[in-house]
C-alpha cells in the first residue's frame, strides 16, 4: 500500500514538473515574440535596464572585490611552496573570466532581480493589476515581461564584465599585500595567458544566464496566485530555479567549449 502510494506521488510529481516546463516554455514563447513585435517599449526597457543595474551594482562591486582579494590570498602561499609567484595574476584572471566572475554574478543577480521580478509580478497578479492591463487594452506580455526579460539579457553580460574588472582590482591588492608588483607588470603577467577561447564561451553564457533569470523570474511571478503566500513562494523558487538553471547552463557551456576545442 506504501508503495502505490509513493508511486503515486512520484507520479503526480513528475506531471507537474513536465506540465509547468512545458507552460514556461510557451510563456518563453510568447515573450520572445513579443520582443521583435512593434511597437517596442523602449522607454520601459531603458527604465528596466536602469534599476537591474542600479539595484545589483553595489552587492556585485563588494563580492567581485572580496572574490579577487580572497582568491588570491588564499593561493599565493600554494604558489610559493612551488615558487611559481609569477604565474599568480594568470592563474586568477582566468579563473576569474571563465568561470568564477560569470557564475558568482548570475547567482547575485538572480538572488537580487530574479527574486525582485517574481514578487513585483506575483503582487500584480494577485491584486489584478495585469487583469486591469489587459482590460484597458495594454498588452501585459509586451509591456512587463518582455521588457524585464530582454533587460537580464543584455544587464547580466554587462555586470560579469564590470564585475571581473573589480576581482582583478581586487586581485591586484592582494597581490601587494604579500610584496610589491606594479599596475603594469600585474597587467602584463594577467593577460598574457588569456586566448579568445578563455573570454568568448565565457561571455555568450552570460547571455543565457540573463535570459533565463529574467524568464523564471517573469513566469513565476506571472502565474502566481493564492494571495501574498503564492507572491512569497513565487520569489523564493524564482531565486531556487534560477540557481540551478545557472548551474545547468554552465555545465553545458563547459562541455560544448571542450568539444569544440
């Protein structure tokens, strides 16, 4: 009897999975159509991409920071037992730019927007402000989802950039704590190593990273329901999905980038 009854859970659990995979992927759908279609909303979209940037842009410059000082405290002494110091700022910026400044800040901001465009969204549905848009006439797809989604695509690529710059600066600091190295020589030994294969893989991902944290976040929001409960659990899988989400695309990204090579 125990048996059926998991069985059954299993079950059910596993129609919901693929029956709300299969509605966030027509949602992508109807969002990605909604963005090549006129007019655009420009104005909404420069409002988006303002405040995406402006509410991350602080907790992103303290952890990229901290990530560069910290990673490079921690592997210096490593480095001196092999008396390998010099190969130090190479080792972090690639570390930095393929991997650790890219994931690090998609996570961040899928912390920070994800769960911000799950809320925003969820507490308009549940107090039927997206009912009233479509009655006036307003077309809520265009006007709040496909604003937001196209604002996470082109903000995320933009932060991680911002974001390794402000690691190497930190990497940079931590490096003289241990003894003296110039700007330019840190430069130099930081990039000398770097190849396009480093820089690009690592920068077209950031572009699905924003694609899917603005997507999850939208349709979590979007279809939230049961009053200011379902606004909070639309938040809180908003930042869980996303995360992992991250984590998938990223794994994906490493083993096509090794194919390729």
């Amino acid at each position: 009897m125990a048996d059926k009854v998991a069985g059954n859970d299993l079950t059910s659990t596993l129609q919901e999975f693929f029956h709300e995979l299969g509605d966030s992927i027509l949602f992508a759908g109807k969002a990605s159509r909604e963005i090549f279609r006129r007019p655009f909303e420009g104005e909404e979209f420069a409002r988006q991409c303002y405040l995406i940037g402006y509410k991350t842009l602080a907790l992103i410059s303290i952890t990229a920071f901290i990530m560069g000082l910290v990673l490079t405290l921690q592997t210096w002494p490593m480095l001196r037992d092999l008396g390998a110091e010099a190969e130090l700022p190479g080792l972090i910026c690639v570390s930095i730019l393929r991997e650790i400044g890219p994931v690090i800040t998609a996570l961040i901001f899928a912390g920070k927007v994800g769960s911000g465009l799950g809320a925003e969204l969820g507490s308009m549905r549940v107090t039927e402000q997206i009912d009233a848009m479509e009655v006036s006439g307003t077309n809520p797809m265009k006007f709040l989802v496909s604003t937001r989604i196209l604002a996470t695509t082109l903000m995320v690529p933009l932060l991680v950039i911002y974001a390794d710059a402000i690691g190497l600066i930190g990497s940079f600091i931590g490096i003289n704590l241990q003894g003296s190295v110039s700007l330019k020589l840190f430069i130099i030994n930081s990039f000398e190593d770097i190849r396009y294969i480093d820089i690009i893989p690592a920068t077209i991902k950031t572009f699905f990273f924003g694609f899917a944290i603005g997507l999850i976040g939208c349709y979590k929001g979007y279809t939230a329901s049961g009053g200011t409960q379902g606004v909070g659990w639309a938040s809180n899988m908003a930042v869980v999905i996303s995360s992992v989400v991250i984590f998938i695309i990223d794994l994906i990204a490493v083993q096509l980038t090794e194919i390729v090579i």
